[in-house]
C-alpha cells in the first residue's frame, strides 16, 4: 500500500532530454513561429507550479538534523556567596552576634566552587572574606564572653 515515489528533477531532465525540445506552453511567444526551442535551463518542469515545493528542500543529505538547543545553565551562586560574605564581614567588624551569616556564606561559596560553570575567582573570594567574618565574629564572641565573667 505504498505509493510510487515521483521521478525525481534529474530523470525528468534526462527524459527531456532525449526527447524533442518542445514549446514551452507558459510562453508561447517566447518561439517565433515555425521553430522549437528547449525549455530554459531553470525550468525543465513545465507541469511544476512557480510555488511548488522544491525537491532539494524536501529531501537528501543536504538537510541538517534537528538538534534543540542546549539547556541554559542554572543561575550562579558565586555572585550570592560573595554578597553573603560582604554583608557577614561588615556585621563581624561590627557585633559577633552574626557568625550564622558567616556560616552561611561558606556553605554557598563552597558550593559555588563544586559548580563547573560559576565563576572560580568570585568563589574564592567569597570563601575568603566569609571565612575572615567567622575569625571576627568568634573574636568578638570571645571577648564579649570575657567581659562576663565574675570576678
């Protein structure tokens, strides 16, 4: 129940071509009267539509396989790690009390550093200056406790 595949342009050239030039039925005054003429290079089809499909578009090796496109990578924790880590160490130079902040932004910027498409520096960075509130915010800890012993 298949049907017949259609010739293709190549063996409909080849058959005009041993036959007869012809008329071309489209432009009759293109031949003056008494003579015959090939029908133009481009157009050896002459039961073919102008706004027919064109082979060429249809089928063969020529067609590039459809690929989607690749997934946008998650968004980046390196930016996040390295505002936590400003925000922790700015509240370290100042009370202790935010050590968790400092925490936090070690967890992220070591996450960040697992992550093959966030940015290494900007981890680094962010591990650094997190790591660096944890030393304030303990410092501070430890003096505040200090100061609340009994004497």
């Amino acid at each position: 129940m298949t049907d017949p595949t259609p010739p293709t342009r190549r063996a409909r050239k080849e058959t005009t071509e041993q036959a007869p030039p012809a008329v071309d039925p489209r432009r009759p005054w293109m031949v003056p009267a008494g003579e015959t003429a090939a029908p133009a290079p481009d157009d050896d089809d002459a039961e073919r539509l102008p706004t027919a499909q064109l082979e060429m578009a249809a089928f063969g090796d020529h067609l590039i396989p459809y690929v989607p496109p690749a997934p946008k990578p998650p968004p980046s924790l390196a930016p996040w790690a390295l505002a936590v880590a400003v925000v922790a160490l700015l509240a370290a130079l100042v009370t202790g009390w935010l050590l968790p902040l400092g925490v936090i932004g070690v967890v992220v910027a070591t996450m960040s550093l697992r992550r093959t498409h966030d940015s290494r520096p900007v981890a680094v960075w962010a591990l650094a200056l997190s790591l660096l509130s944890l030393v304030f915010s303990v410092g501070w800890l430890v003096w505040g406790f200090s100061q609340l012993a009994v004497r």
